[in-house]
C-alpha cells in the first residue's frame, strides 16, 4: 500500500471492521445531524440580516403565519432562495469533495484542485459571452460538459497504467491553470458590461440566486443525491481495492464511471448557479471525517459539514457587507479554505516523508 493511501487514513482491514459498525455508525448519524442543524440554523440568522433587517421571531411570522406583504417579499422571495443555496450547494460540494477524495485515495483530491470546476467554469464563460444565454438549463448543460470533458482530459494525461491519485492531482492542477487563461482571454475580448458580469459571478455569489434558477436546480440536486446513496457502497468496495471490489460485486470500471459523472454533476449544478465556489469540497470530507472518526470520508458527513461550511460562509458575507461592502461568499471560501489547503499541504508532505510525529 503505497503512502498516500496511510495518509488517508485507508487501511483495507479498518474499513472492513468497521465499515459496519455500530458505535462508528451511531456517531456519524449523530455528527451529521447536529451539522445538518448548524448548517439550518445559520441559514435562518442569515435570513434575519440584510438591507431590511428582520429578527427571527419576524422570520418566522413571515413564513408561516399566511400575511403576504413587504415581508413576505424580502423573506419568501429575496432572502430564502439565497440562503436554500447555501444550503443545498454546500452539501453538494461536500459531496463531490468525498467522492473525488474517495476515488484517488488522497485528501487533495477535490474537483477544485483537480480542475473539474474550471472545466465547468469555462464552458459556462463561453455560454455567457460567446452563445449570449442565460439560460439556466444551458448553463448547466455546459457546465455538465465542461466538466466532464476536462475529467476525461485529466484522465487519459494521468494514466499510466492505471491511475495514481496524485498523478491525477497534478495533471488537473495544470489543466485547470490552462483553463484560467482561456477564461482570462475571453473576458478580455468581451463587453465591458458582460466582462464585468463575469468576474462578479466569477467569484462565486450566491446573492443573486433566485427561485428561477434554484427550482430545477433543487430537482437536479435531488436526482445526484440519489444517485450519490445508489453508489455509496461501491464506492466503500472500491476503497479496498479493484479486487476486493470484484470479489464483493461490484464492476469497477462502471462504478467508477457514475461516481466520476455524479461527482462532476455536483460542481456543474453549483458553477451553473452561482459561479465556482471554491475550497468547500476540499476541506468537508476532510473535516468531517476527524469529527466522525471514520476510516474514509463519508458521503452523509461531507454533505452535511459541506452545507454547515457555506451556510456560515453566506452568513459571514452578510456581516461583512453591514459592516463593510458586500463580498461574494466565494471569496470567503477561497480565504478560509487557503489556510486550510496550506495546512494539509504541509502535514501531507510530513506524512510522505515520516516527519509527522
């Protein structure tokens, strides 16, 4: 076994021990449901600020006490579509984050390091400023296919008879630099007005999500997190490795395909809503799997710590634009998660070396 995989905590014994544990499966339930809590609760201060400033209590009469007036407006319909997002598409980075973590076996194996949501990212650029839409469904469509088109390409650069989880890593940190400039030349070459659309939502903004784009992006985010809990026990099999897998059942190839295309799924339904928000489904699985003590990342844990982490991010944003200026919640991310990254970058090099103690 080779060290990244002891860096990530996968010993094939752990994970058959206790991959059916009671007392770990009673912990993980618990921790994901007090993150799940956190991550609503901070979605519903977060409703109370703003422009218009609300208490709870005023919240709460709005929403379920049947008056539909000003309030009913700045709650119903401005704020909780917002706040929903944050919500929604942090429990869906989180479970990208998990799934790519799982698959290349190492903890930078997230689809922001690795380049997937700048293929996302590109081809909704060119959606915007070259096709002149903005439609959520071609959005979303180019997001689908930037993404899966920037996998594939990531894929066949980083096998080398078979794939290793940080050759991969590498490859997609180079692919997405490649990316970045494309998305530099184009909103160079455009508008003034779109080019500054662009970068805005560029940043990764919530704020301006509307029940428009939210509704089939709650449908889309529904069928992924079916298909996520379909997929979840392969992707336990494939953590012991393609034999194991084979002996237990499962085809690894055809596994391995839907998770690549359900954990994409998750980054084109955020990039085509919000923009790339980033850092969110690197640091979720990890952070949760500390808080559960689980052997490998947890899909249930990382989406709900992933939803916990943007919902406080959106939150912070709020404070910050009371005090300040509005800032999207993207760049508190990129904030936050850089400290983070700095950090795993460290203690993975210590481990690789035999310098942790």
């Amino acid at each position: 076994m080779n060290k990244s995989s002891i860096a990530f905590g996968y010993r094939s014994r752990t994970v058959r021990n206790r991959l059916f544990s009671g007392r770990a499966s009673v912990r993980l339930l618990t921790v994901s449901a007090v993150l799940f809590l956190v991550a609503v609760g901070l979605a519903a201060v977060a409703l109370t600020h703003g422009d218009y400033p609300l208490t709870l209590q005023q919240v709460f009469a709005t929403l379920f006490g049947g008056e539909r007036g000003f309030e009913w407006t700045i709650v119903a319909g401005w704020r909780l579509p917002i706040a929903i997002a944050a919500v929604v598409f942090g429990a869906l980075l989180g479970i990208g984050g998990a799934i790519f973590q799982s698959l290349t076996r190492n903890p930078l194996g997230a689809p922001d390091v690795i380049g997937f949501d700048a293929g996302a990212y590109t081809a909704v650029v060119v959606t915007i400023l070259v096709i002149d839409t903005r439609s959520y469904w071609y959005m979303a469509s180019a997001a689908l296919i930037g993404g899966m088109g920037t996998a594939f390409v990531v894929y066949v650069l980083s096998y080398r008879r078979g794939i290793q989880g940080f050759r991969m890593i590498i490859v997609g940190i180079g692919v997405a630099a490649m990316l970045a400039s494309v998305n530099t030349y184009l909103v160079s070459r455009a508008e003034l007005d779109d080019a500054l659309s662009v970068g805005y939502w560029g940043a990764g903004s919530i704020a301006r999500v509307t029940w428009a784009p939210m509704i089939p992006a709650l449908v889309i985010a529904a069928a992924i997190v079916v298909s996520a809990v379909l997929l979840a026990p392969a992707m336990r099999r494939l953590e012991l490795g393609d034999d194991a897998a084979v002996t237990l059942g499962t085809r690894p190839g055809a596994a391995r395909l839907g998770l690549i295309v359900t954990g994409v799924a998750t980054v084109a339904v955020v990039t085509a809503a919000a923009g790339p928000i980033s850092f969110i489904a690197l640091a979720a699985p990890q952070v949760a799997r500390r808080l559960t003590r689980s052997p490998g990342v947890s899909l249930l844990a990382s989406a709900a710590m992933g939803a916990a982490l943007l919902s406080g991010a959106h939150l912070l944003s709020l404070l910050i634009a009371q005090a300040y200026r509005p800032v999207p919640v993207g760049l508190i991310t990129v904030c936050l998660g850089g400290g983070y990254l700095i950090w795993l970058l460290i203690r993975e090099t210590q481990q690789r070396y035999g310098l942790a103690r």
